[in-house]
C-alpha cells in the first residue's frame, strides 16, 4: 500500500471515530472517543506532509 493511500485512511478512520465520539458527547467517554479521532486525523494529515524518502 502507497504511503499516500495510507495517510488518508489514517485519517479517514479517524473521521468516523470523530463521528462516533461526537455522538456520544454527552458522556465523558464521548470526549475521549472524539479527542482520539481529531488526534488520529491530524497524524494522517500531517504525515502528507513529511517528505519522501527515495530508494
């Protein structure tokens, strides 16, 4: 798998955890959940940016 593809399924499965945690919001694990999710999208994005390593 591309490093490329990689990333945006990091952060996709990161927008679903988003999306479960934010229905769960009234409860603190909801806080958790969605935390963790905007945590795992911003990793995915951010590993678009770092450089690539040519062999």
């Amino acid at each position: 798998m591309k490093s490329t593809s990689t990333s945006w399924l990091v952060a996709g499965t990161g927008a679903l955890v988003s999306a479960l945690g934010w229905r769960m919001l009234p409860k603190k694990t909801g806080a958790g959940i969605l935390g963790f999710g905007l945590a795992q999208v911003a990793l995915g994005l951010a590993d678009r940016l770092r450089p690539q390593v040519r062999q």
